[in-house]
C-alpha cells in the first residue's frame, strides 16, 4: 500500500498544539519529521480548543471531505485524539464511548483511521481515574475495529517535563519539550512507521 501523503488530524487542544511558542504541537513535530525523511506529505492541523468527543464526532467529516476526497483511499489518512475534555466537563464514560464508535466506524469508510489516546490535565488529578477508564474504553473498540490505538496518559503523567510545563503555564498544555515527548511517542509507534513504510 502506498503511504498516505493526505492526513488530517482531528481532535481538541492537545491536537492544536496550544500552550506551545513554537506553534508546533506534537502535529507539527511528527510531521517535520516525516518530510525530513522525504515523505510526501500534507497536514491538516483539525484540533479545536475545549472540544469534547461529541464536538468531534458532529464536525469531523465535514472538515475532513474536502480535504481527502480528492485523493485515492491509499493516499488518505485520519489520525483522532481526544476525551480529556470528556473528563473535564464531566461527560459520562458512556457518551464518550457512543461518540468514539460512531466517529471511528464512520472515518473507515473514508480512510485508513489511527487513534491515539487522551492526555492527561495536569492540575486536575481527579480526572485521573476517568481518563484511565476511557483509555481502556478506547483501546477496545480500536481494537474491535482494527484500528491501532496509542495510549499515553499513563506515561505522560508520570514524565516529569510535561507535567512541569503543563502546571507551569494554563494547567493542561505542555510548552515545546512536553510536546517533543509526546511527538516522539507518536513517531516511534509502529503503526505510524508503517503507514510510511
């Protein structure tokens, strides 16, 4: 199969990049790396500030079409992530399950799907346990799907550089390196190396 040269990524805060002076986010890392690497590659930056998995699911399509529609299947993909903001406004595990299903059942009928987990918010540690259920959540309709699925709450909790940057700046977001570390993640998953394989 040929690699995607046609991705969107689609997804709250985290997706967007914000708190990052660089305005690269972990979207603009991966992506430099992959055209460091010779990819053909264009990116489409779909990360919306506060946007819950309802959010998402309502809008992902109608932003995704016209920028993959023109492309062959095999030159598309769709990379989601989202659900802290789910555990932020108390959004129950449920809801957040039936938005995730219906989103990722709908994006494989336009394109090759990856999905990669929620972050966690910093300064509100009692989201925690949320945020772990929906991680396993996650990773089992992924799986049930096909889809590969990228945890990272656990390991950017416990590292020390996003969670410092985070409660130093607005409580959530990283600055540069915390976004390195999750782009970094991101590059070294074997499902994002083999869609340029």
């Amino acid at each position: 199969m040929a690699a995607p040269s046609h991705l969107c990524f689609i997804g709250d805060s985290f997706v967007q990049g914000c708190g990052d002076p660089a305005l690269l986010g972990w979207v603009g890392r991966v992506c430099q790396q992959a055209i460091a690497q010779n990819r053909d590659l264009t990116a489409y930056n779909l990360g919306v500030r506060g946007q819950t998995s309802g959010d998402i699911a309502a809008r992902w399509h109608a932003e995704a079409l016209p920028r993959l529609s023109m492309q062959p299947r095999d030159r598309r993909g769709l990379v989601f992530s989202f659900g802290a903001n789910d555990a932020a406004q108390g959004i129950t595990l449920d809801l957040t399950r039936s938005h995730t299903e219906a989103t990722l059942d709908q994006a494989q009928g336009m394109a090759p799907v990856l999905l990669i987990g929620p972050a966690p918010i910093a300064d509100t540690p009692s989201t925690d346990p949320v945020l772990a259920d929906m991680c396993a959540m996650m990773a089992h309709g992924a799986k049930r799907r096909g889809i590969a699925y990228l945890p990272v709450f656990a390991a950017l909790r416990q590292n020390q550089t996003w969670m410092a940057e985070a409660l130093s700046g607005d409580g959530a977001h990283p600055g540069s390196n915390g976004y390195s570390i999750l782009a970094d993640m991101v590059c070294q998953w074997n499902a994002w190396q083999d869609w340029f394989r």
